[in-house]
C-alpha cells in the first residue's frame, strides 16, 4: 500500500499526535494502547505507522468526520492508499446496511469517552466485506480536555469476501 504522497510518516502522523493517541488511550481506560517500544514520541510515531501489528484509524470532530489518520495495517485491510483513506467520511468504512451498528458503537464512545469489546463488519475499497474485531475506541483528548477526533483499534480481523 502507498504511504504518504511524501513517502515519509504521515503529517497526522508525527510525535504530537502519536502523544495524543497514547495518552488520550490511557487516560480513558485506563491501559496502555500498547507496550512502549520507543525511545521518543516520534519513534512511536513511526511504529504505530509502519510496524504496528493492530489496525488504528482517526476522524475528525465534524458532523460528518472524515478520516485523517490510517496506519498501513488499516490502509492493508480496507484496501485504501493513504491519499483515497484520509478526507474520506468514516461512515463510509462500513456498508449502508451496518450503519445502524457502527452508529450505535460511536454513540457508546461520545457518551463514555470509549467503548471497547466491538466487532464488526467493514467495507474495501472493492467493496468486500471483513470483520474487525477486538475493537476500543476513545476520544482524542487534548491537554485541555477538547476533543480533537476519535481514534479507533482494531486487534484482529479476517480476510475479505464478497459481500452475501
């Protein structure tokens, strides 16, 4: 899959926003995303972009949020370079028929600051479907407290199929 139109960690993707990932995720459940492997924020920035063994997606605080982060794992998974993945409205990651359960499991995270134990099922670019699953989802806290996006984990998944 392409990386960034730079070839390099993406802008969304830099040692401020890894900081606000981690943090915000520990800060809500209380647990860390992952086990630090790192020696500075940027070089978490990084693993969390390119070597991460999970899936991590970020939107926006719209009324209609649209991606801004995708790690390459979520980038293999749904089918989307970083340039089609980022600007694209999350609602479109699944199907018009499974909105009503991915619009149940937002609503759970806007009401508690994160919701955990998810599974679900997704749409490729191509317009398979595949599950997701093991799936925690928190609000992107800034220092203040303001909330600038959702980001979203997702441990396991299976492979595409055509949709039934």
């Amino acid at each position: 899959m392409a990386d960034s139109p730079s070839g390099t960690l993406p802008a969304a993707g830099g040692a401020a926003f890894a900081e606000l990932l981690l943090s915000s995720h520990l800060a809500l459940t209380g647990r860390p995303l992952c086990p630090p492997r790192w020696a500075s924020p940027l070089e978490a920035a990084h693993w969390l972009y390119a070597d991460a063994p999970f899936g991590l997606l970020a939107h926006g605080t719209g009324p209609d949020p649209t991606f801004f982060y995708a790690n390459r794992t979520a980038q293999q998974c749904f089918g989307y370079p970083w340039e089609e993945f980022t600007g694209m409205p999350s609602r479109l990651s699944a199907s018009a028929r499974r909105q009503e359960d991915r619009d149940t499991f937002v609503r759970s995270v806007n009401e508690h600051g994160f919701a955990d134990g998810y599974n679900g099922l997704r749409r490729t670019r191509s317009g398979d479907e595949f599950w997701i699953k093991d799936v925690t989802m928190w609000d992107l806290l800034d220092p203040e407290g303001n909330r600038q996006g959702q980001a979203a984990v997702f441990r396991d998944w299976s492979p595409p199929q055509k949709p039934r």
